[in-house]
C-alpha cells in the first residue's frame, strides 16, 4: 500500500512519530468494520485486525477504532493484527445510541467531504436533510449535498429550490447514477487522497452513487419499491472504497433516525437564517415563543421565515438540550464508578503496620 493513496500525510505522521511507539509498529487506516473485527490496510495489504486489549482496556467508547481511523498497528498479515493506538482525527461523525444510557456511536473518521445524500422522489425530506446537515456541519468536513435519481423525477426544479434555500451555500448536485448526468461536476470537486463519507437514509441511491464515481460495480444495488417509493436497503456494514480517480469513499448503512448528539456548533449553522434573526430580538435570553418585541415570531408572522424551518429548528434544539443533559448524566456516573474503583482499590492495599 502506499500510506498517501488512502489519506495518511503529514498530520498524521507527525502524530505516529510523536507517539515514540515500539518499532515493530506501522501505521494503517481501518477500511471496514464487522461485529467482532476490522479490517486494516497498511504496507503489508489489507487484512483482518483488532484492537490489544490491554491498550483500550480504559478507553471511552468514541475513542475506539472506527472505520477511517489511522491506527498504529502491530501487523500479522498471515494471521489477525493488533491495535495499538488511534491517532487523533481530523474529523467525526457521531450518532446517538439507541440505548439512551448509552454514549454516542462513531460512524466515521477521518473525512474531508460530507455528502448529503437524498433522492429526487416521493421520500425527498427536507427536515430530514437539515438533521444530516447539523451532523455533517458539527462533523469538521465539508457538507456536499447530492440529489440521486434525478432523471426519476419531474419535480427536480422544485427539489432543487429547496435545497438551495435550505443549504445557505452548501453545494447541491443533481446526478443520475445510470446515464451519468452531473458526475463530472461532482468529481471536480474531489481531488485524490480526499475521503468523503456518503450519508444518507436507507435506499437513496448511496451504492448505485459508488458504482458510478467508480466506474465499475462496487456495491450490490437495489431497485425501487413502488409502494412507498423508498429504495431497498443494500449496505449492511460500513466499508472504504479506494476509487480509480485516488478518491476514498466510505458508504454507511442507510440511518433513516439519525440523532443530532451535541452538534450546538452544526445546529446554529444550519439554522443561520433564524440565529440571525434572533439577534434582533429585545432579550439576548429570548425564548422566541412569546416575549415582547421577539425578532423571530415577527419574522414568522410577517413570512419571512417559513413555519416548517422554524418547527424543525425548535424540534432540533429540544433534541440538543436532552443529550446535553443525558451526557451529564452519563459523564457523572463514570466520575462516580471511576471513584469507586480507585476507593476499592485503596481499601485493597495492605495497611503498614506501625
């Protein structure tokens, strides 16, 4: 493998050289996750791995290898390889457990490009879509937006429109995957070395996308059910796929419930529109529901700001509060369990005798 055709440069570099790790130690990228193992690529190939116990034996949930992350490996290719390290990353993308005692989920690291993916049809959502842009704003990449199976649709105009007011600058792309209608603009945009990560809901055309930009069959696809519009669910693990182009694609499985975390930053960038506005109210602590002289409930009686953005903005911002009060909660009982474990094993030393 050469390292710089899956990302590693010098930002990581500086990092595992800092580390001082035993020589035997090389540096790899985690290209897939499975139940139990990963798989790495390194200067040795791609081969199965995972993580040296005693090396995460103390390690936080978000701080374990997750697919994209640059590793420091003890490399066994004729065997499963070992995980020393995570090196810091550049970029994250976090989704809320469904267990609600739970910390977050890492989805994906290490990430230049967001692509938002959503499809020109009957499951075209728009609030669904600011939900993806908070993540992807809060995630430290660049949030691409890309409109799938274009040539399906007879409304393409009007999805297109509200895209782009609901974006605030964020690219918006029309493709078609099958006749390759808007592929060369969005692959201008990429450079090699560069890793996107293809988000998006279940059936949206995210592998029938990696096939296109690959130019050969990468990813098994799935037709269209006629029901309810919605395409059929085909990834079923998070996988990286090096393209011909030197461009890195990691696809996720389709997340139809898609938690914002604590994305406060990604949220008041998506929501530009209304911060804005807000700063006009008469009180900085303003609620925007019923205090005198409030800069947003004029806007929305007045129509300058759309109803359904404003109920999705305060539906957003409910959703932060509680997992800003749920990680609290989370981080006190790891303080408490912490404690008690140094107390247990205070009690467990021998007392000198005098």
């Amino acid at each position: 493998m050469n390292s710089k055709e899956y990302g590693y440069n010098d930002f990581f570099a500086a990092q595992f050289a800092a580390l001082e790790l035993p020589e035997q130690l090389i540096p790899g990228r985690v290209t897939a996750v499975f139940k139990h193992v990963m798989r790495v690529v390194s200067t040795d190939g791609e081969h199965l791995a995972k993580t040296k116990s005693s090396s995460f034996r103390d390690a936080m949930r978000t701080d374990w290898p997750a697919i994209g992350d640059f590793v420091a490996l003890e490399s066994h290719p004729s065997d499963t390889s070992l995980i020393h390290a995570v090196l810091e990353r550049k970029s994250i993308f976090l989704r809320d457990d469904p267990d609600p005692d739970m910390p977050p989920q890492v989805v994906a690291a290490n990430f230049d490009y967001c692509f938002l993916v959503n499809s020109a049809n009957d499951d075209f959502n728009i609030n669904r879509l600011e939900r993806y842009l908070t993540v992807a704003w809060n995630s430290g990449a660049t949030p691409v937006i890309v409109l799938t199976k274009a040539d399906l649709s007879d409304k393409l105009s009007y999805y297109m429109d509200q895209l782009n007011a609901a974006a605030f600058g964020v690219p918006v792309f029309a493709v078609d995957s099958i006749s390759g209608t808007g592929l060369d603009e969005l692959r201008s945009l990429l450079s090699p070395g560069e890793t996107i990560v293809l988000l998006g809901s279940s059936g949206v055309g995210k592998s029938s996308l990696v096939n296109a930009l690959a130019g050969e069959e990468r990813m098994k696809t799935s037709g269209i059910r006629e029901d309810d519009a919605r395409g059929r669910h085909t990834t079923t693990h998070r996988e990286m796929h090096l393209l011909p182009s030197g461009v890195i694609v990691i696809d996720t499985p389709g997340m139809r419930a898609l938690g914002i975390g604590n994305a406060a930053a990604g949220l008041e960038e998506t929501f530009q529109d209304i911060e804005e506005i807000a700063q006009h109210c008469r009180f900085g602590d303003c609620s925007h529901h019923n205090e005198p002289d409030c800069a947003v409930q004029d806007a929305l009686e007045n129509g300058t700001l759309a109803r359904k953005h404003y109920a999705n903005w305060e539906k957003l911002r409910k959703e932060l509060a509680y997992n800003e009060r749920k990680n609290n909660i989370l981080l006190m009982r790891q303080d408490k369990q912490q404690w008690k474990a140094i107390s247990k094993q205070h009690r467990a030393k021998p007392k000198k005798k005098v």
